[in-house]
C-alpha cells in the first residue's frame, strides 16, 4: 500500500523515475512526430517554388508572344533565366497562329507549356 505523508516536502522514490519516463516518452513522441513533418515541409516547399517558376514562366511567355504576334515574321529560340533556372522559349508561326512554348527542368521532372495567339 502506498499512503501519502502529511509532510509537504515528502517524496517517494517512485515519483522521481515517473517524471523521467514521462519526460522521455514525451521526448519521443516529439522526435517522431518532427521527423515524420519535415520531408512534407521539405516536398510542399519545393512544390510552391515549382509553382512559382511556371507561374513566371507563363507570365514571360505570354508577354514574349503578342510581341512576336504583332511582328512580320514571329520566330524565335533562346534561352533565359528566370529565378535561376535556365528556360528555352520557342516561338513559331504555325498556319494562321503563333505558338509560343517555354520548356524547363523541375525538382521532379521536365516541363513544356505551350501557348497560342492567332497573329495580326
């Protein structure tokens, strides 16, 4: 049986390995819920940046192609930079359209956008 003292500065050893277990349990739990959400921070981030790169990426090529558009003879290949990562746009008339298409590397994989604009 286990009764309590009166005396307030009164401790048993059980209650000193208790808070210690209880501390490293807690400590655990924490490590592996930590180490379980840092690669999905680590993935959602790099998606973001990915996102954001063919976010200007489409916005340059729009531009890119009603300039070529309003041109007499819309053709075009070259590569630019946008936040560091090296993108080809191709322009090229196609019958009575212009087509504009910018092509990239991912964290994951390659990428090609095309976009058309009928020319003037």
């Amino acid at each position: 049986m286990y009764f309590r003292s009166a005396h307030p500065d009164f401790t048993s050893n059980r209650e000193h390995g208790f808070s210690f277990v209880e501390s490293m349990l807690s400590l655990n739990i924490f490590l592996i819920v930590t180490s379980s959400l840092l690669p999905v921070a680590v993935t959602l981030h790099k998606e973001m940046e990915a996102l954001h790169i063919e976010t200007e990426v489409l916005h340059q090529l729009e531009g890119e192609l009603y300039r070529q558009a309003t041109s007499s003879s819309p053709s075009a290949t070259y590569t630019k930079k946008v936040n560091e990562h090296p993108i080809t746009f191709t322009i090229a008339l196609e019958e009575q359209y212009v087509r504009g298409c910018a092509t990239w590397t991912t964290f994951r994989t390659s990428k090609e956008e095309c976009l058309y604009v009928k020319q003037e």
